[in-house]
C-alpha cells in the first residue's frame, strides 16, 4: 500500500497507507477523510504559504507551513514532511529567500502526495 516518485531534488515522497491506517486504528473511511483533506487544503495552504512569504508575514507564513507538514505527517510522507520542515526553520529564522527557493520542492511533493493519494485511496486516475 505504498508509493512514489521523484522530485527535482531526487527525494521521494514517500507514503506509507499501511502504518498510516494502523494509526488510525484501521479505520478505512478516517484514512479516506485525511485523504481528502489533505487533496482539498493542500493547494490553498500552499497558494497563501507564497503569499505570506512574498508579504514578509513570517507568523503566518510558519502556522501555513506547520499545517503543511502536518497534512503530509498523517501519511508517513516523511521527504514531504522534511522539506516542509526545512521551510518552516527558513520562515522562523528569518530566510525568506531560502523559504522561497523551496516553495517549488514542496508543491512538487504535494502533487507528488496528492497523486498517490487519489490513485491509492480514492481509486481516482491521478
């Protein structure tokens, strides 16, 4: 019940279903509901994670980028969750232009992520 591909940075987005619905206790229908969750929030929080960057809003900014790794995190989607992680220390710390250099990695991973989780749990073609 796993999957990848590869992004620019040659990380895999990485998801592991099977430990994830053990998580939740085998609950297929929860699995499916973070699914969609994550396939509906994802471009938004990524569109205004831009925005706050390109607004020097570096409050907003981590609270979108923490949402972020969260939403992966509840997929094992640990190259996902890394990259997210790296933003959020960029935006915390100050390094706007490192926090922009990889918005890009990040939406690839989300569509990487969000692929995989049309096509594995909601039988959708990706």
């Amino acid at each position: 019940m796993s999957s990848s591909s590869i992004d620019d940075r040659g990380q895999q987005p990485t998801v592991d279903l099977a430990s994830a619905q053990r998580r939740l206790g085998g609950n297929r229908s929860l699995l499916v509901d973070l699914a969609r969750f994550c396939i509906d929030d994802a471009p938004g929080l990524l569109q205004r994670l831009h925005q706050s960057i390109q607004n020097k809003n570096r409050d907003v900014a981590a609270r979108i980028a923490r949402r972020l790794k969260c939403l992966a995190a509840n997929f094992d989607a640990f190259p996902t969750v890394e990259v997210t992680r790296e933003l959020e220390a960029a935006v915390r710390n100050g390094e706007l232009g490192e926090a922009a250099a990889l918005e890009t990695p990040l939406r690839r991973q989300f569509q990487a992520l969000t692929a995989i989780l049309r096509e594995s749990v909601l039988n959708e073609p990706a």
